[in-house]
C-alpha cells in the first residue's frame, strides 16, 4: 500500500493494490512517513473502507475536528454494539457516531445537556438497541470522566439502529420510530385496550409497520392488487377494517401517501390478530 494523506501520526488515507482508497488507523503507522511511502503493513490496527467517496472525505474531516481518542472510543463502542446485537453494522456509523460523541463530550463538558424526546419511544421499540448504548455510555464515563443521562443512550441507539438500514438517514429512522408510536396509539384508541408488549404478534406487528414506513418512504410500497382477498378479508374482520382505514387516514394526511390495498390487507391481517386474542383473553 501507498500513502495517499496523512492525518497524524496515527492515522493516514492508503491506496491499496487495486487503487482502493482506504483508512488506516495504528500506533505510529504515519511516524516520519510522507505522502507516496509504502505502508508498514504490519502496524494497522484497524482499517476503514468506505463504498462511496464522499464518505472518505467526511471521514478525513473528522480528523481535522475531532480528537482521534474519540475516534478511537467510537470505533471501540462500535465493535462491542456489533458483538452484542450479533450485527454487521453499516461503515458510515464510523462518522456518524464519532462526530456525535465528539459533539456530546462537548456539549457535557459545557454543562449543556439535550433532553430527547424520543427516550421513551425508544426504550419501548428498540430495546437492544438502548441496552447497548447504556453500556456505550460506561465506556464514555471511563475514558472521559463524563456522567451521561439516559437521554444520550437514546441518540447513541439511534445511530445503532440507523446503521443496521444501509446507512439510512438519522431523520428518516425517527420518522419511523415516531410512526410506529403514532399507529400503534391509533390501534389502542379504536379499539380502547392496551396492547400487550410482550405477545408475538404485538412484536411481528411492530416489525411489520418498520417495514412498511420503510418501504413507504423508498416508494417500495407492494402494488399488487386482490380485490377478492381484500373483500374477504373485510368481510371477516370488519372492526380491523375501520381501525385500518384510520391508519390509512393518518398517512395521507401525515406523510401524502395513499395505502394501497395489498397494504390495507397486510395492516388488517396484524391489527385483527393483535387486537382480537386480546380481546378473547
């Protein structure tokens, strides 16, 4: 490997054998080298490759702002998330999360503090997740001495959550989070129960309205139209029906989408099956 750019003495941008670049963190790998030197290859610590350009040079930004020790935190933080959740998280976490703990570091060491909105909603939904950057949180506390709330193990799971999607955008994950909250509270209201948290079909109906407000927002929506379907399943559950058209209400007005009807029979399907065992029971 050649030396494209040198970060510090820690750190460096590499060209490999196939003209790839990639970034290349270990202790000293950069000491009294230029740009142009081949790469002592036997000190990387730790290798980041990226599958668009603009991240490389996001990532080279980082460099110029953030203390590498942060960089260094996250990347620790990251690989114990991937170990837990049993997950291979998306690569631009990487800068995501670094910029995030770098800023959050700050904000503390001024005193200010972010309430989150969102805590509870995510506590609720992405329960790993939050479990995870708790522990994230102790890492943070024993490199820096910094004490954070609850609320930044919130943002800090949304940054877990987010890359387990593609890299998808930070916004687009709590629209998401936001809309399951917001159809579920619709769900309960119609037919005025608490919905048990803890049954299989309140989690396979919590994964389905993830999957469909991913799928809303990516114009993914399934299209393929069963007027007979439709009907009979209608016709048998007519209560899931008006409790689905609400739904259907709530997305047009929110989000300017329009459900189809294979989608309407999808929400029929899981609203019916979690609201009526409980209503059995």
């Amino acid at each position: 490997m050649i030396i494209k750019k040198i970060f510090n003495n820690n750190a460096l941008l590499a060209e490999d054998e196939k003209q790839n670049e990639v970034i290349l963190m270990g202790r000293g790998i950069a000491f009294q080298k230029k740009n142009g030197d081949p790469l002592d290859e036997t000190k990387i610590e730790k290798r980041f490759v990226f599958d668009a350009s603009e991240l490389n040079d996001k990532f080279e930004k980082l460099f110029e702002t953030v203390p590498v020790k942060y960089l260094e935190l996250s990347s620790f933080i990251i690989e114990m998330a991937q170990k837990e959740l049993k997950v291979q998280l998306d690569s631009s976490i990487y800068i995501g999360l670094t910029d995030h703990i770098s800023y959050a570091i700050s904000r503390y060491e001024e005193g200010q503090t972010l309430r989150n909105v969102l805590l509870w909603e995510i506590k609720k939904f992405h329960p790993a997740e939050f479990k995870v950057a708790l522990k994230a949180l102790e890492m943070i506390e024993y490199e820096t001495k910094i004490k954070m709330e609850e609320d930044e193990a919130g943002y800090i799971a949304m940054h877990f959550v987010n890359a387990q999607h593609s890299g998808e955008e930070m916004n687009r994950t709590i629209v998401v989070t936001k809309m399951v909250q917001d159809i579920l509270q619709i769900v309960e209201y119609h037919y005025q129960l608490k919905l048990d948290e803890d049954s299989l079909s309140y989690m396979r109906f919590v994964t389905h309205i993830r999957y469909f407000a991913r799928r809303l927002f990516t114009d993914t929506i399934i299209s393929e139209e069963d007027d007979i379907l439709f009907e009979q399943v209608k016709a048998r559950s007519p209560e899931a029906y008006r409790c689905a058209v609400k739904v259907k209400n709530y997305i047009n007005e929110f989000y300017n989408k329009d459900l189809t009807q294979d989608e309407m029979i999808y929400f029929m399907l899981h609203i019916n099956r979690v609201c009526s065992r409980q209503i059995t029971k």
